[in-house]
C-alpha cells in the first residue's frame, strides 16, 4: 500500500480527526496514527488485552531483582522489601520468585 507522507506543518490535529483516532494520536501521536489509519484503512481493528504479557515481564524482572538481592541479604528480607515495592504480600512475592517460568518455545494444546 502507498502511504500519503504529511509534511508536519500540515497534519491536523488530534481533536480533527474522526472516530476514536483522537485517542489513539493521544497515545502514539498524530503522525503514527495518520500512517495506521492508512494501512488499516476501513478495517476494524481489536487491540488483545496484554495484562498476561505485562504480568509476566513483571514476573520476570521480579526475579531477576530477587536474585541479585539474595547475594547481599537473605531471602526473607529480599521477599519482604520486593512486597512493599510491587505493593503485594510476601507470599505472593514468593510464589512468583518460586515459580518456574513456562517454556516459550512449546505451544499449548489449544493454542
């Protein structure tokens, strides 16, 4: 597909635009939604809840601070200062440091 380029001093503003793309310029800016709407043009588009994928980077870096933190301290005292930093409690802290990360590589069989 051909992308009309907007020179900067010509793009409207995020107000002007119509539908909900005010709110996605609000996010990614006027430029990138500009652009989006050209390639997606009159097709509706579903945005996939990401709240597993930002609980597992969440997850992951947990236990990576986790990790670093033991070899300084013990781990009740890591588990008890990572509680107070994600604001949950010690055992929920525990289960996600404990937890084994799946395999990425391996679908599951539904998926």
């Amino acid at each position: 597909m051909k992308y009309i380029d907007i020179p900067p001093d010509l793009l409207p503003a995020a107000a002007d635009l119509p539908g909900s793309l005010p709110e996605i310029a609000e996010v990614i800016g006027v430029e990138a939604t500009v652009r989006l709407a050209q390639r997606f043009r009159a097709m509706p588009i579903y945005l996939h809840n990401i709240d597993d994928l930002l609980l597992k980077v969440r997850d992951r870096g947990l236990r990576e601070r986790y990790d670093q933190m033991i070899q300084s301290m013990s781990g009740e005292e890591a588990v008890r200062i990572l509680a107070c930093e994600i604001n949950r409690s010690t055992r929920q802290v525990k289960n996600i440091v404990n937890a084994v990360e799946p395999d990425n590589l391996q679908l599951g069989l539904w998926e």
